[in-house]
C-alpha cells in the first residue's frame, strides 16, 4: 500500500481547479438505472467511490465506459440482476443509493449493509422509511435490506416528512419518486448541492420537480426517464479543502470554477479565523497574507464553528477546519454535531504539535496559533485524511501518511495536483 512522504514549510502558488462533487456524482450515477436510454455524465471525479460504483452498476448489467479524462457513458438498457453480494457493497456507502432506482426500475432488490468512512453511527432508516411512504415492502434480516415494490409493481407517490433531512435518505426518496404514479412532497428533505445536482439531472430526464434547493421537494411521477447529457458542479468540499490549504501554508492560490454560489456558509466559518478568500467571477483568490487570527463572539466570549444541515457550515468541512484553526492566533470551539467519530483523529494533530482538547467525540476546543513538525501518522477517512495532509504541508519537516487510498477515494490525484502547486509530495511504498 502506498504511502504520501511529505516535506513541509513550502508556500504554494498557482491555480487548482476543483474536481466534479463526489457527492453528486455518485447519486448521478445511480439515477442512469432509471432510463433505458444513454445518460453521459460531464466532469466526474475519477475517484475510488465513483470506479466501485461503476462496478456496481455493471454487476447490475448496465453498460459503463470512460469517454474522457473525467467523461462517462452509462447505458442501463438490459438489468439483469438485482442483487448485489456484500464484499462489492462493503467497499462504498454510496451502494444505498441503488436501492431507490432500482425499486423504481425493476420492482426491488437485494442490497447488502452499505460500507464507508467509519465516523459514527450512519443509519440507513430514513432511506427505507422514505421508500415505504412510497408503497415499498421492505424487510431487513442478517444479509441486508430487502425492497420490493407493491401489488401492481408501481410506486405510489405519498406525501412524507424525512425523520431527519438524510442527503442521501433524499436523493434515494427522489429517484424513486420520479417514476412513481402521481404526486410525491417530500418535506425535511436535504438541499446540498448535491441534491440540486441529482435534481436538477431528473429534471432533464423528463421528471417535473418543485422546491430544487429548499426543504420541500415535489414530484411529479413520470410514466417514463430519458438519457441526456448533465455536468456535475465543482465540489464545495473540495473547494473549501484548498481554502484552508492555502491558509496554513500562507500560500497564494486561485481556485477556479469555484462554484461561488454555494460558499455562503463556508466562507463565514473561514472569515471567523481571519480567511477572507476574494471571489473574482466564478474563481476564488486566496492572498498570502491572510490575517489569521480568530475572531471573538460580542462581549469576548470564545466563537465556533459549527456544522448542520444545508445552507449550515458542511459537516464535510469540519475537519479541514480543525486543521486550519490550529495555525490561527486566539481559541475557537469545532462543533461536529453529526457524526461521534469524526473528531477521533485529534490526537494526531496533537502529536504534531498542536494545541487542542477534544472535548468529547463532537467538540474540539482549539488554541492556536501552534507550531507544526513532522510526523507518521495514518489518514482514517477521506476528510481527516486530507486534514492531516494538509497539515503535514504546514509543518517543518518531513511527514509520513499511511492508508492514502483514503484520501484517494474523494480527492482525484491530490498528490500529482499538489505537486503543480509546488508542493514537496512524493508517492511511496509504505513498507520503505
């Protein structure tokens, strides 16, 4: 297994372009089941996720090819199988998300527990609950879930309330929704990008869908979904991973095509450690010369930055912004409300010299600004992973991170593209 060797204490400087949303993509991909016809998919991350969920759709019997650097083909004309083994979904979370167009296509399937990051409890019951709403039998024993469609085999649409507003709890409920017989109103529904991506996609499919980006979705079943071409939108997580980058190594960067329009949230958390990227048209420009100092709430009290669902802080971002409040003067609270494992990879940046107390497994209190070194640490999932790497270009000397497959499985050749920045990182064979 390879690993990144990284020396650090280098600025960077030059333009990075931000790759496809990952968190489109995926559930991009998954509605191609629900067409016989060609669907193209424009600006995709040639990432670990999106090969192995490529792989899946072939399982399935779909047509998959690579017709670009960053162009798919998929054609889902002939579904042949509707049941998928548990070492192909183990590989990816993103396999949940078949089960939607799969029970709006074929009637059902069979779908092994979901793998991905191991970052707390990720429950899968909004997904099942949704697609109940919609008339779908669903049972789970020891070997997963198991949906079927109603007597008649046509979804029903249905008026419901999501438990919680599940990004892809939503996406799931909408693809089925948008082949289900009348009217569907999906109420607490997610509106990431991602959603709007995914939404936006059935709509050029031929789906009539209300509410895109708000807290409500309506849909219109259609008798029948076509193929067409759609381009996923850069990714906001990504985009906010090269703000802190370029913060902590005091670098001048410009991100292009930096989807500005979804940066509201993020460019506040930044702003509340003295980040002030600039937008320039439809790029972001960070200077060297950022202020990076924390700024207090009214009265002196300690701020935060704290994540929840959509327009809030992403919940993707909190590690990045742990990472880039250490190199910051004053002390500021990070509040990952959603997930009680995220926080864990900590004490790794405390073993790089930072200076921070988890608190508890949401909450991290931060006091910067902390002198960085080198050190051998091991990257636990995609946003920690890019958090320690990240942290290893700020330190003095050399740094180590294993288990790279991590960060690769959201970040398309980080290495190479770090590299063309001016970074010092090299690709190596972790057991040297």
């Amino acid at each position: 297994m390879p690993k990144f060797v990284v020396q650090g204490g280098r600025p960077l400087k030059g333009t990075v372009r931000p790759n496809g949303n990952k968190n489109a993509a995926l559930p991009m991909l998954a509605a191609t089941l629900l067409t016989e016809e060609e669907v193209i998919l424009e600006n995709v991350p040639r990432i670990k996720d999106v090969l192995t969920l490529l792989q899946l759709l072939e399982v399935l019997g779909a047509e998959t090819e690579w017709v670009g650097d960053n162009e798919v083909r998929v054609k889902a004309a002939d579904i042949g199988h509707t049941q998928l083994d548990a070492g192909q979904t183990a590989k990816i979370r993103a396999s949940i998300l078949l089960a939607g167009p799969m029970l709006a296509r074929t009637g059902g399937m069979q779908l092994p527990p979901p793998g991905g990051d191991v970052i707390g409890r990720r429950r899968v019951d909004t997904h099942f609950l949704a697609l109940q709403k919609l008339g779908a039998r669903f049972e789970h024993d020891a070997e997963g879930f198991h949906v079927r469609a109603p007597e008649g085999g046509r979804l029903i649409g249905s008026d419901m309330f999501l438990d919680e507003p599940s990004v892809t709890g939503t996406e799931n409920a909408v693809m089925a929704a948008a082949l289900a017989k009348g009217t569907t109103r999906i109420r607490n529904a997610a509106a990431e990008p991602h959603v709007q991506d995914l939404c936006h996609m059935l709509v050029g499919m031929g789906a009539k869908i209300d509410g895109i980006g708000s807290g409500t979705l309506v849909i219109e079943g259609a008798d029948r979904l076509g193929g067409g071409r759609f381009r996923i939108t850069s990714d906001h997580i990504e985009i906010g991973s090269f703000i802190g980058l370029a913060a902590v190594t005091r670098s001048e960067l410009t991100i292009s095509d930096a989807a500005v329009e979804h940066l509201d949230s993020t460019l506040i958390g930044f702003e509340r450690l003295g980040i002030r990227p600039e937008i320039r048209g439809k790029d972001l420009y960070i200077s060297a010369d950022q202020e990076m100092r924390v700024h207090m709430d009214m009265g002196g009290h300690i701020p935060k930055i704290d994540d929840g669902p959509w327009p809030a802080f992403p919940a993707d971002l909190t590690s990045i912004a742990l990472v880039t409040a250490t190199q910051c003067e004053g002390t500021i609270l990070v509040h990952e409300k959603m997930f009680e494992s995220r926080m864990f990879f900590a004490d790794k940046l405390v073993s790089m010299g930072a200076r921070l107390v988890l608190c508890d497994p949401h909450r991290v209190l931060v006091m910067g600004a902390s002198r960085l070194h080198g050190g051998i640490v091991e990257s636990p999932d995609i946003r920690a992973g890019m958090a320690l790497l990240i942290a290893a270009l700020a330190s003095d000397g050399e740094s180590h991170i294993y288990n790279t497959g991590q960060i690769e499985r959201g970040y398309e050749r980080i290495d190479e593209r770090l590299r063309a920045l001016g970074a010092d990182i090299q690709k190596a064979d972790s057991r040297n």
